[in-house]
C-alpha cells in the first residue's frame, strides 16, 4: 500500500489543491478496477 500512503501524505500536504483531487479520483478509480478485474 505504499501508494495509498504516499497519495494520502500528498493529500495531506496539499488539501485543497486540484492535483490532490484529481489524485485522489485517481486512486480511487484505480482500486474500483483493481476489485473489479480479477
């Protein structure tokens, strides 16, 4: 999970901005696919 980890630190750092939205919106599609595809 070093991933999530890194995203929620860079969340973390930068709440409000858009790059932590869109990151964020990323990796949670990316874990959607992840359950979805065997």
């Amino acid at each position: 999970m070093t991933l999530l980890s890194n995203l929620r630190s860079f969340i973390a750092q930068h709440p409000k901005s858009p790059q932590g939205i869109s990151a964020l919106f990323a990796l949670t599609a990316t874990l959607i696919v992840l359950h979805i595809v065997p």
